[in-house]
C-alpha cells in the first residue's frame, strides 16, 4: 500500500452558504458573504501546512440561473476572496468563461497565472463541459491546473458537481457535513487525517 501523508493538489467544494443562511433566519444571499473568513482561514491553513497547489469551487455557469440578488451576491464574494488571497501572495489562475457577462471584470487579469507563492485555481463561471469543449482546439481549458490528490466537499453532498472532471479522475474525497460558514479548521485537518490512511497507488 503507498501512503502519502500530504496531498500536493487539494481541491474545495464550499457548499450550503443558502441553507447556513435560511438557518440563521437571513435572506438566501448572506450566506456568500459569510464564507469569505472561511475561505481566507482555509487558503492560511493550506499556506501553513506546505501544500503547493489548491483549487476552489467559486461559482458555476449553473448557478447563474439562481435569483440576481444571489447572483450578485456570489460574485462579490468570489471577487473579494480573490483580491484577499492575492494581497496575501497566492498564484491566482481564475478558471472560467471569460466571454460570458457573468464574469466578473475584476478578475480578467488571473486568466493568466499571477503570483509565486501557494496555486490557488479559483472556478469562477465554470462548467465543466465549457472546460472540455478546448478538445476541439487540442486541449482542455483548464490544462495549467494539475491532476487533484484530494477534494473536501462541505455541506453533506455526495457529488463532484462537474468539479474539474479531468483532473480529479484519481482523487481521494471528503466530505464534511457541516455548511461552509460553519467551516472548523479541525474539518480540514480531519479530511488531511485521513487522506494519509488512503491507499494511493492509482489503481497500480
């Protein structure tokens, strides 16, 4: 059995932001908001454990669908994250299409690669069939982002979601049941905790 105690490549999916905040009693939008600080604690906890590449789910082309008071909601937050974790030093690569108006302008600059410090590939207005169709062009559009060792998914879902399908063939995934503003540090730790039990010989 091969065992690694750390995964190079972790991918997030912060899920339960609307039900946190019809929880709480607050309107549907609040719960994105509420999942900046969690996302800034989870990138410090990354950054502080030496793992050199993570990717986050921010938004998808389906969830564009939902009421605009949500759809403006998501994308603030997705561009407050995103200035935040570059102030703090990451590599920011933002994953999405660019041509739809439900890209938000101020992430233009990180369709390229920008940064030296932690990876961090950010899902904004992601679909993974949009990400597949650069196969007619010779290669997939998210080819700079690695193959994933490790997904967290919070909120109790039991699915990728169309999460990097490409990448995330071999990966190990686990889920926290707790929504995403609920989010404890403990909760990565545990899904790091056991990763290192998991056999990872990659069907070898």
């Amino acid at each position: 059995m091969t065992r690694r105690t750390l995964p190079t490549h972790v991918g997030f999916i912060p899920d339960g932001n609307r039900r946190w905040a019809a929880g709480q009693g607050l309107p549907k939008q609040s719960g994105y908001q509420a999942g900046i600080a969690p996302g800034l604690a989870l990138y410090e906890m990354c950054k502080g454990q030496g793992i050199p590449e993570v990717s986050v789910f921010g938004f998808t082309q389906d969830n564009t669908k939902r009421p605009s008071e949500q759809i403006r909601a998501f994308r603030a937050a997705c561009v407050a994250f995103a200035t935040e974790i570059v102030r703090r030093g990451a590599a920011l690569l933002v994953v999405g299409d660019e041509r739809s108006p439900q890209f938000p302008e101020e992430l233009r600059p990180f369709r390229t690669r920008q940064g030296e410090g932690i990876k961090v590939n950010f899902l904004v207005n992601y679909h993974w069939e949009w990400d597949l169709a650069g196969l007619k062009q010779g290669q997939i559009r998210s080819q700079d982002v690695s193959r994933l060792d490790l997904i967290v998914r919070w909120g109790g879902g039991r699915r990728l979601s169309g999460f990097l399908p490409v990448q995330s063939v071999y990966a190990d995934f686990f889920v926290v049941d707790q929504h995403w503003p609920d989010f404890s540090p403990q909760h990565f730790q545990d899904a790091l905790d056991w990763f290192g039990k998991q056999d990872q010989t990659l069907g070898g």
